[in-house]
C-alpha cells in the first residue's frame, strides 16, 4: 500500500497549499492546477487501495500513462454512476 500512501500524502500537501493561498493570491490558474493534481492523488490512493496492481495494466496497454489513468477513471466512473 506504499503507493497509496504516496499519493494520500502528496494529497494532503497540495490541499495545505490551496489553503494556505487560496484568498491570498492573484494566480488563480495555479490555484486550479494544484486542485486538479490534488483531486488525481486522492483519486490514485484511492484506486491503488482498491487494486494495488492497477498500474501494470499500463504495462500492458498500449497507451502512455495518461491514457491509461484516463480509461481507468473511465471505468470507475462507469462503477460509481452507472451500474
């Protein structure tokens, strides 16, 4: 779960930094992007908790990483809201 852990605490820092600044500061298109990258750790620690090997599926596709993060929250999306 070492990846998982990973994630959740890079999570918790990118959150600390949006609070830290969120009032503070003109750059508003830094603020979104450290709240996207925010919202892909705790999505990653989530699905890594939920299946430690959903990475060596990566391996074995023929897309790059972002491709294969994106069909993989394609499906849990599918999970979560349609089935």
């Amino acid at each position: 779960m070492a990846q998982a852990d990973v994630h959740e605490k890079q999570a918790h820092s990118n959150f600390k930094l949006l609070e830290a600044n969120l009032l503070k500061t003109d750059f508003i298109d830094w603020q979104i992007i450290v709240a996207f990258y925010t919202a892909l750790h705790i999505f990653e620690c989530q699905l890594t908790k939920k299946n430690p090997k959903w990475r060596e599926g990566f391996l074995q596709s023929e897309n790059s990483m972002h491709g294969w993060r994106s069909t993989c929250i394609s499906r849990v999306f599918k999970e979560l809201f349609f089935e």
